[in-house]
C-alpha cells in the first residue's frame, strides 16, 4: 500500500514538472516569438527608412541632373552667339582688308 501511495505521489510530481517544464517551454518560445518580432519590426522601420533616404537622394540627384542640363543649354546657347560674333567680325575684318588692299 504504502508502495501504491509513494508511485502516486512520485507520479503526480512527475505531471506537476512536466506541466510546469511545459509551461515554462511556452513562456520561453512566446518571449523568443515576441522578441523576434520587435526585431522584424525594427528591420522593417530601418528598411523604410532606407528606402525613404535612397528616394530622396534619387529624387535629389534627378534634380541635379535637369540643372545640369539646363546649365549646359544655356552655355551652348552662349557659345553659339559667341561663334556668331566671331564669324560676323572675322567676315567684316575681312572684307576691310580686301578694302585696304584696293586703295
């Protein structure tokens, strides 16, 4: 009888850790699960914010670009009547020293 009890007893702590070891297997995977989580998150804000800045600096350079562009059209432009000038000038310089010649 008495050996009856004892194995109750042994097997009824035994359940008990069981269940505890269970329970504290559950609370640990639930801290790990939510632990996790807020590193997803962090990860996820961080690529959000990265993409955010990676736009931006896109955005910033197509800016830069389209100056640029225009800057440089407006020196073309520049040059050209530049080389109109030149040319105008070059053709009366020449046509004074066909002139001085004839006299």
């Amino acid at each position: 009888m008495k050996y009856i009890i004892v194995t109750a007893i042994l097997f009824c702590s035994i359940s008990t850790l069981k269940a505890q070891t269970k329970k504290q297997q559950i609370s640990y995977l639930e801290n790990e699960r939510d632990s996790l989580m807020r590193t997803l998150n962090q990860e996820r804000a961080l690529s959000s914010i990265e993409k955010q800045q990676c736009q931006e600096k896109l955005l910033s350079q197509e800016y830069i670009v389209v100056k640029l562009k225009k800057e440089s059209e407006t020196l073309r432009a520049i040059m050209k009547s530049y080389i109109h000038t030149i040319d105008s000038l070059n053709t009366l310089n020449v046509e004074l020293m066909e002139k001085q010649k004839k006299k």
